[in-house]
C-alpha cells in the first residue's frame, strides 16, 4: 500500500472525447509523474509535476495535458482521444524531482472505443 | 546516452530454484539502480534500489541485486522462487543530466513465471 490513489480505476471512452485521471500523492511527497504503459509494454514516461511546475516531459503530444495542485494532487487531462490512448495510466509520486524512488497507485485502465 | 537493456523478455522457473533475471546498463555518470516489480493488473512497486553505497542490495520479498561497475550490470536474485514471485520485472537507471534533474531509463521488462 502506497498512499497513492487514482480514480477512476476504469473507464470506457469513445474516439474524439477528453478524459480526465486523478491522482491523489503520497503525504509529503511535492513530486507527481505520470506514466502511459499499453498492455504487454513498459512503462512511457508522460510529464512530471514538481510544486505545481510541469518539469520534464516524455515524447507525448499537447493533447496530453496536466495539473499540479498546492495539495500536490494531480490530473492527467487527455484531449481528442485516440484509439491507441488505451492504456494503463499510472500516477507516482516521489519526495524531490528526478529521484527513481517512486510510489506508484493502481493506476486508470482506459478503454478508447 | 545512457540505456538499459533487460537480457530476458521472458524466463521461466520452478518453485524454489533460483532466480536470475539480467540487466546491463550503460551510464555516463555514476548512475542509481532500482527494481520494480508489477504483478498483473497492479501498478508497480519498488523492489529494491542501489545509490552508490553497498554494492550488494537487499530488498523486499528476498530478492537482492549486485551492482557490478566493471560489467555494468545489476542483476536481479533470489535464491528460491515462489509461486507469488510471478509478475513483471522492470530494470530502472536514473542518470543525470541537464543539472540536478535525473532522467529515468526503464527496461522493457522481464516477465517471470514460476512453475509448481
């Protein structure tokens, strides 16, 4: 058990919708990195939040977008999606930027129809 | 550039032999290791990580890795396998680079399966 909780867990959305993941840190962690890992595939670095500022971003489109809030919750926000957008999003937190000690959730399993 | 190679896409054992499952590396800085371990349908969790003090690591649920600098290896151990230990094996460098801002290579992954 992490501390780090995402939601929904599941979700079923059609091509060209917007979408939208929660990730609620660990307490204390100030760092938030979302990863897109496609069934049978490795993680893919999304972007990372640190106090608030996007810092570092992984080889995904502008229709990728993301929030950090002063609690140091997030959200992934995902426009005109794609049926290749099916895939387990996964939040981690961390305490400090580009540190590889991760906390990971659950992750959101998307379904693009 | 900094890279990490995970040698097995797939390895198979019986229960209570050995595991190995290989990573090599390459780095242009000292690097930090780690190990995840993702077990079906669950995110992923931290096994055990390396940040240049014992070369010999010890993490959760009896597995350990050994950071060799001259093979630029950090492979994965455990010395009897259990059923539960089935799951995915993610090997991950933390290099740095622009700064203090360390940039994280994850491996394609390992899977293990382990046989009754």
């Amino acid at each position: 058990e992490t501390g780090v909780t995402q939601s929904p867990t599941h979700l079923i959305k059609t091509r060209g919708q917007q979408v939208t993941l929660r990730c609620s840190s660990q307490s204390g962690h100030n760092t938030v990195s979302w990863y897109q890992q496609a069934l049978g595939q490795g993680p893919q670095f999304i972007f990372q939040y640190y106090r608030e500022e996007e810092n570092g971003r992984g080889n995904f489109p502008p229709r990728f977008s993301g929030l950090q809030f002063p609690n140091y919750s997030s959200e992934l926000n995902v426009n005109a999606l794609e049926l290749d957008d099916s895939a387990l999003y996964l939040c981690a937190s961390s305490l400090g930027q580009g540190t590889g000690e991760l906390f990971f959730g659950e992750g959101s399993r998307l379904t693009v129809l | 550039a900094q890279s990490v190679t995970q040698l097995d896409s797939h390895v198979s054992v019986s229960e209570g032999t050995p595991v190995l499952l290989r990573c090599n590396y390459s780095s242009s800085y000292s690097p930090s290791l780690f190990w995840y371990v993702q077990h079906p349908n669950k995110g992923l969790q931290l096994l055990l990580k390396y940040t240049s003090a014992a070369t010999l690591v010890k993490g959760i649920n009896g597995f350990e890795a050994e950071f060799k600098k001259s093979e630029t290896s950090f492979h994965l151990t455990k010395p009897s396998a259990h059923m539960s230990d089935a799951a995915e094996y993610f090997c991950v460098v933390s290099d740095r680079s622009a700064g203090n801002n360390r940039k994280l290579i994850w491996g394609l992954g390992t899977s293990l399966a382990v046989n009754p």
